[in-house]
C-alpha cells in the first residue's frame, strides 16, 4: 500500500514537471500575451470607454471591470493549458504509456489539472503585475481570492481535460472555447452590472454560471456583487463536482484514449 502511495506521487510530480516545463519553456507565448491582451482592454475600455460611462458603485468602471478580466486570464488559460496538453499526448500517443502504466487515474487526472492550475495562477500573477499601472488595486479578502481563483482555474482545467478526451482533430479544441466559452465569459457580467440590464435579460444572465465566478471574485477584491455571494460559491462546487466526477468516468472507460 506505502509502495503504490509513492509510485502515484512519484507519477504526479512528473506529470505536473512536464505540464509545467510544457509552458514555462515558451512563455513568450504563453504568459506575454494575455498581459498584452489585458492592457489594451484598460486603455480601451478602461480609459477611453470607462471615462463616458463613469464609476460604478463607487468604483472606477477601470478598477471594476478588472476582477473579471483577470478571472478570464485565468480560466482561458488554465483551459488552454489541459486540453492541448492532453490532446498532444493523444496525437503522439504517450498517453498510452500511462494507461499501461501502474498509475491510477486519479493520478493522471490530478498531474493535468494541476498543471493547468499552474499556469492560470502564473498568468495571474503576471495580468495583476501589469494592471498596478491602470487600475487601484484592492483585496477585500486575500484569503477569499485565492480560493475563488483556485477554485475557477481547476474547473476550466477539467473541462479542459474533457474536451481533450472527445477532441478527435485540432479544430475540435477549439470548439468550446469559441462558441461556449467566449460568449458566457462576455455575457457573465465582466464590462457590466446586471442591475443595469433589463428584468427579464437580468434573468436569463443569472442561468450564465461564469457569472457566479466573476462575482465572487469582483466580492474577493471590491467587496460588491450583483448576486448571493454564499449561492455563488454553492454553484462553483456544484460544478467543480459534477465535472471532477465526469472526468472520472469518461477516463476510467477511456473515452477518446482507447481504440
């Protein structure tokens, strides 16, 4: 039993080694741009968009769009991150060198999202570093913070892993982050309040689920939110569940990994 304890450690940190070298090795491509990326959104919509629409609960519309910009930083990145990793191991197939391996799954599950995990919290260090020349940097609750982006970036880096496992060809990656991911993010209240949306599209933003991650981060770091800050945190576990335990099944009937 003591002996296959350390055959998973030893197998989860060399997972995770290899995530992290995977990404450390080019971070010109992979930590510059979302700094470039976030830049431009406070100079444009910061700045220039933000002057005409003025301060929003007090806050400058620079500052208060900044929590959900980061949380987008990280979340697209710890996505990212997995499901390309994890179809590149599917291409090359090494992914079947762990299958036949005496490593468990949740082994193999754990050593992918926390390399994702690494390298959204890496890219969020890096967006916060470049926002201290736009925007007043506050922390309602650090501990609240770390745990809201903890909590965020493992649960794209499972979907991350998901879609790794039904990716089929390099366009299949793509899929979600371009016609789920992008639209949810945008529509989950990072550039807007929506008190300032009408009744009935109040309504329909409260079923975006990315809403609730924003909000309790902008909570974490404004102390604000449009919604229940107790009911946000039930759906981030909820879900961080509910997709841990699909990452679990699809892996241990090896969908998209066995032929």
């Amino acid at each position: 039993m003591e002996n296959n304890f350390s055959l998973q450690i030893i197998a989860y940190n060399t997972i995770v080694r290899k995530e992290v070298l995977r990404f450390s090795r080019i971070w010109k491509q992979t930590l510059i741009p979302p700094v470039i990326t976030n830049i431009l959104y406070f100079i444009i919509f910061g700045n220039l968009i933000g002057e005409r629409i003025g301060q929003i609960n007090s806050f400058t519309y620079t500052d208060f769009i900044f929590p959900g910009l980061l949380l987008m930083s990280v979340i697209t990145h710890s996505y990212t991150n997995t499901v390309s990793s994890l179809y590149i191991s599917k291409y090359h197939r090494y992914i079947e060198e762990l299958l036949v391996s005496p490593i468990q799954n949740y082994t193999i599950l754990a050593g992918f999202i926390t390399g994702g995990v690494i390298r959204g919290l890496a890219v969020g260090v890096v967006v916060i570093l470049a926002a201290q020349f736009f925007v007043n940097f506050t922390v309602h609750s650090i501990l609240l913070m770390l745990i809201v982006i903890l909590l965020s970036s493992t649960l794209f880096s499972m979907c991350g892993f998901l879609n790794g496992l039904f990716a089929n060809d390099w366009d299949d990656i793509n899929v979600i982050p371009t016609f789920i991911m992008t639209p949810l993010t945008y529509l989950g209240g990072i550039f807007f309040s929506i008190s300032m949306l009408p009744e009935v599209w109040q309504d329909i933003a409260l079923v975006n689920p990315i809403l609730y991650l924003i909000n309790a981060l902008r909570y974490s770091m404004l102390g604000i939110t449009d919604v229940s800050i107790i009911f946000a945190f039930f759906i981030i576990l909820i879900f961080n569940i509910f997709i841990f335990a699909l990452c679990m099944y699809f892996l241990s009937i090896g969908k998209g990994l066995r032929t």
